[in-house]
C-alpha cells in the first residue's frame, strides 16, 4: 500500500475510534469501515498508532482490542454517568420493544403475503361449487337409478360365488384324478382319451377359476 494509502487509513481508523469511543478488534474497525482499507493495512495502522499513543491497545487473552485516547475526553461527572445509564437501559428497552413489533409484524406480513387476493379466493369458491354441483348431480343419479343392490343381496352374491367356485375346484379336482387313473391303463395319449371320451376342459374355454 502506498504512503498516500497509509495515511488515509491512519486518519480513518483515528477517526473511527474517536467518534466511536469504544473498544474494537482489528477485525472489528476493518468491517465497519466497509473493507475500504485491507485488513493488513488496518491492523498495522493500530499497531504505529498504538506506539505513537494516539489510541490504547488493550490485550485479552489472544485477542486485541482497540480504544481511542481517553485522556483527550474531558471528564465525566458522576451525575451525567448515572443519566447516561438511564439514558442506555431506556433505549435498550426500546430496541427490545421494537424488536418484538418487528418480529409480530413479520408474521402478520408473511400472513398476509400467504392469503388469498379477493379476486383469488372468489375464483376458488366458484371452482369448490363447481366441483360441490358435479358430485350432487352424481349422488342424485346414484340415488335414482332402480337397479341397485341392498347389502344383504350384495353378501348372498359374494356367498354364491364362493360356493360355487369352491365348487368348481373340487369337481376339477376329482376329474384329474379320474383321467389320471384311466390314464395309468389307457393306451393313448391324454389328448387322444379327451376325443375318445368327449371330455372338455376350462383350458379349451379360456376359463379360469376366480381368486376369491
């Protein structure tokens, strides 16, 4: 960094911390002067101006924090010390309050941003009415149509099916086992004993026993 860059950067960091008048790290004073300076320009700047005893350097534990000459300031009564306490825990409570509306206003905002406009929330009513008329039109067919089928008239249905699929399988069952002890003895072929026989089978048919 140039001379002329130096100097400003003096004059800044100087600055910065008389007006401020409270401690600050190196890394503190380069971000609040908006990174106008590099960092390793700032911290050499506080160092030449702590050895020139324009600012205090103050060590704590591994960190350094800077402060601006408190013998340039006049002193400070104890009254006007007791006033600015008051002064500081006033506008603390006042951040705190202000912090808290903002907070609320947000969640009213968001709230806000996340309802519906009028003209959104009466095209949704008439899309719900739409669909509200569509499925009364459907329950009025349903309810006026003649052929419909009590629950007791649907169980003996489901009943009957199973009965007679169950009895599908034995009768199945027992044929295979009458062509298979033909079989043992019969000098054709299976094929040949169905022509023979006149025997027709659920295959011929494409006929296949329900899972139920």
């Amino acid at each position: 960094m140039s001379k002329g860059k130096d100097a400003n950067a003096a004059s800044a960091v100087l600055d910065y911390l008389n007006k401020q008048n409270r401690p600050y790290s190196a890394i503190d004073i380069f971000n609040n002067l908006h990174k106008e300076y590099g960092k390793t320009a700032v911290v050499r700047v506080l160092e030449e101006l702590g050895k020139e005893g324009k600012i205090t350097e103050k060590v704590y534990g591994k960190q350094k924090v800077y402060v601006a000459d408190q013998s340039q300031f006049p002193d400070v009564a104890d009254s006007e010390l007791k006033s600015m306490d008051v002064r500081i825990k006033e506008l603390n409570d006042k951040l705190v309050t202000s912090r808290t509306t903002c907070k609320t206003q947000e969640r009213e905002l968001h709230m806000l941003n996340s309802a519906l406009t009028t003209e959104e929330a009466k095209k949704r009513l008439e899309d719900v009415t739409t669909q509200c008329e569509q499925k009364q039109k459907r329950i009025d067919k349903i309810q006026s149509a003649t052929n419909h089928v009590s629950p007791e008239e649907k169980d003996r249905i489901y009943t009957n099916q199973k009965t007679f699929v169950k009895e599908w399988r034995k009768r199945k069952r027992m044929a295979t086992d009458v062509v298979n002890a033909i079989l043992e003895g019969y000098p054709k072929t299976k094929k040949q004993l169905f022509e023979d026989i006149g025997l027709e089978t659920d295959e011929e048919y494409s006929a296949v026993i329900p899972s139920c």
